[in-house]
C-alpha cells in the first residue's frame, strides 16, 4: 500500500480554494474532496510496516492548532512548473506536529526523510510544459488569496491509490491532537 500521513481540509474551505481552479491549460485541477496537507510522504509499504507506523503515530501527543492559509507558489519554474500550490501562513505548532510525525515514522521503520517540510496544499500538477504567460497571470492574480482560520484537531494516514484519472486518497485511520494552547 502507497501511503502518506497528512491533513484534510475542511469542505467550505476545500471549496473556497477550488474557486481558484482555473485559466491554467493543462493543469491537472485537485479535486476539492482530494486536497489535503501532506506532513509526510512514506509510499509502498507492507501491511506489516503500516501497522508499525500506525503504532508510532497514535502514539503522538501534540496540541491542536489554527491554520491559514496564504499565497500561492510552484513548484518548478515557467514551462518546468510540476504543481501549483496555496501556501501556508507559517505556523510553529504545525512544525512541531510535522516533526513528531517524522521521527514516528522512523521509529515505524521508515527511512528518514531527507527533504525540507514545505507545507502547501497542491492545487493543479502538470504532466506536460505549462504556460508560462498563463502561470504568470494566474500567479499574479491569485497572490493575494487568503482563507481561514480553521482549527487543526486530528491528523490523517491516507492510502494513496493512483489510477488513470488521477490519485484517490482514503483516510486510513484520524489522530486526534490535544485542545490547543491558547
Ligand atoms: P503534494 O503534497 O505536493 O501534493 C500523496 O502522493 C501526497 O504526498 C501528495 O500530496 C504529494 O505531493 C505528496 N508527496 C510528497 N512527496 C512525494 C513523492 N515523492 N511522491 C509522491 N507524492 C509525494
């Protein structure tokens, strides 16, 4: 099973960024039910393994949070963009929770990741050259987009099932964090 540990977001809000779903030709849109924040990618496993990560992750205790949500980016550049994505007010209680999910996972078996966390929420990924006048614009015309605060109380592990159209998320197991701290 491909699996990966991350944060849904909440229908109105899912929504709201799904009204910035457009004017990009060749964008593969997120569908709103699909968008999420990834803490941590783990990929194929056994069902041994994700057992053991299972384990490791209801054993987290950390306080819930509020997010925002801010600006958009890519990931690549100009006809090399690979994903478009809404960006995160930086939140220290998220760093802290993605921190805590890192090293369950290690603890659960898996290679550390070596990769910086960069929290976003993937709006559109492209296959093939993107529009480099198209990326501008949207880019512009999206830099001010703002949305929430929503509360943050549970975490997610999704198994990750990639098909022709597209990749269908299935939350696997919630784990609740502790009120927030005010
Ligand atoms: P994303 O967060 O930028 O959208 C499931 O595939 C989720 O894990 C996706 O949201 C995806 O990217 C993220 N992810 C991170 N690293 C990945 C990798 N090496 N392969 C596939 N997905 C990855």
């Amino acid at each position: 099973m491909r699996l990966f540990v991350g944060l849904g977001l909440p229908e109105g809000l899912a929504a709201r960024l799904a009204t910035l779903e457009a004017g990009l030709p060749g964008a593969q849109w997120v569908l709103p039910e699909n968008m999420h924040l990834t803490l941590r990618f783990i990929g194929e496993v056994t069902e041994n393994d994700a057992a053991d990560i299972d384990e490791m992750l209801a054993g987290i205790s950390a306080p819930g949070f509020d997010l925002h949500l801010q600006g958009v980016g890519t990931f690549g550049e100009g006809h090399k963009t690979r994903a478009v994505w809404v960006g995160l007010v930086p939140s220290a209680p998220l760093a802290h929770l993605q921190t805590k999910v890192e090293s369950a996972c290690v603890r659960g078996g898996q290679p550390p990741e070596g990769r910086k966390f960069s929290p976003h929420v993937t709006l559109a990924r492209f296959n093939h050259a993107a529009d480099a006048n198209r990326l501008q614009r949207f880019i512009e015309g999206s830099a001010m987009f703002s949305a929430g605060p929503w509360t943050v109380d549970h975490f997610t592990l999704f198994e990750s099932r990639l098909g022709k159209s597209g990749a269908v998320y299935t939350p696997l197991a919630d784990y609740e964090l502790s009120p927030p701290v005010l």
